[in-house]
C-alpha cells in the first residue's frame, strides 16, 4: 500500500474492542474478501475497490463512521485515501509484517484491519482498503 515506514508522531494504542465476534461469526456476515482483509489483516489488490460515493464512510463490519467524505482524496495509490479519520474511531498501531515498521490502522470499535497510514507528504496519507469501507448517508 505504498511508503514503508512507521509514521513519527502517531501514538499506538492498546486494543479495546467494543464488538467482538469468533472467525465463524464474520464469515457468516462478510465476504471472503472482506474477511481475508478486514480480520485477517490482507490487502486487496490495487485498483480493484469500487468504493461507492457517500457523505462519510464506515466499517463494512460493525458500522462504526470512521471517515467524513471531505477528507477523502485521490492520490493515485490504488486505494482509497484519506487525510484523517473520524477523531476517537481509529487505531493505529506497528505492523512489522513485511519485515519493515509501518502504521496500520484499526477500527476502533472492532479491530478490522483497515490500512496503513503513511507520512509520504503533506498531510498524512491513510491509504484504506476499500473493502473495508461502505458509504453511509
């Protein structure tokens, strides 16, 4: 998803989950992909979200806003991308999956993976699965 550093300045933050389901209870509700993604910490390729328009967008697992539709920008990365969530709805924490340090970001209220943040510019980039994501009024 782009970048390969953590992001200087971004606190991480313990897990504090207020939805918890067994795997069997996602699989019940999400997509393969959306599982694969969302509680399994994939990615989905780049360039294959087809992320509908909305007024804000929240976790396809729990409904939980997590980002205003003004944040939202195109920054040619293949993913949705965001300036900042919904203050209180995200955490972040490091991911050393690729043998680098990068943020990732969580829901808040029931730990979907969501993405990485990356400080690759002015401001920073939260670069979002869009699987991840569904458009609310």
């Amino acid at each position: 998803m782009g970048g390969n550093q953590s992001v200087p300045g971004i606190k991480t933050e313990p897990a504090e989950p207020t939805v918890k389901k067994t795997d069997a209870e996602w699989k019940q509700q999400l997509t393969k992909e959306q599982f694969k993604v969302c509680i399994k910490h994939g990615t989905e390729p780049p360039n294959s979200g087809r992320l509908a328009k909305g007024k804000n967008y929240a976790c396809v697992c729990c409904d939980s806003p997590l980002f205003p539709h003004t944040e939202k920008f195109e920054s040619g990365s293949g993913w949705p991308a965001f300036y900042k969530p919904i203050e209180g709805k995200v955490r972040h924490l490091t991911d050393k999956s690729m043998g680098i340090s990068r943020t990732e970001v969580r829901c808040k209220a029931c730990e979907a993976h969501l993405g990485h943040v990356f400080n690759d510019g002015k401001p920073l980039r939260y670069c979002i699965n869009s699987v991840c994501l569904k458009p609310t009024d």
